[in-house]
C-alpha cells in the first residue's frame, strides 16, 4: 500500500535498489511530481522519451552510450572504500 505523501514535500526521496525495482513504487511518486534517488538492477528497463518518440533501452545499454564525460566519480567511506560513478539524465 503507498502512502501519500503530505505537502511541503520533500526535495527528494532517497531509496534502495529493493524500491529501485519497483515498478508500481516508482510511478506512485512520479504521479505525485516526486524527485527520487535511488539503486536499480543494471538489466532494469527505462524509457527514454525524445520528440515523443519512446525507446526502451537496458540501464547497462544506456550507460555504455554515454560519454565519459558524463560520469562523476564518487568515492563511498565504507569498512571497505568503493568507487562509484553516477550520472544524471535530464527530464
């Protein structure tokens, strides 16, 4: 069951790949115009929008098509450090 969430909302919903995966999560805080952070499988599925034209691509195909340039390392302080790279892609 989703929850509503009350305004003022936040700026930005932080979730783990477990709500990543999920579909109908996902769509419940995009119809109430939520901006979320959060993991997904890189085999997930997105559609892109351009000129109303759709494509739905693999997020591992989408990432492998952008330029380096593209990327921000980010370095996690964890029990064991990890480099991560992250990217944003535009509305």
């Amino acid at each position: 069951m989703l929850v509503r969430i009350p305004h003022p909302c936040p700026g930005i919903v932080i979730i783990d790949s477990g709500y990543g995966n999920n579909t109908s999560f996902l769509k419940e805080l995009e119809s109430q115009k939520l901006k979320y952070l959060g993991g997904i499988a890189r085999n997930r599925k997105v559609t892109l929008e351009k000129e109303e034209i759709t494509t739905p691509i693999c997020i591992d195909e989408l990432a492998k098509s952008l330029p380096y340039e593209a990327f921000t390392q980010i370095n996690l302080v964890l029990n064991k450090p990890k480099k991560v790279w992250v990217t944003t892609l535009g509305e």
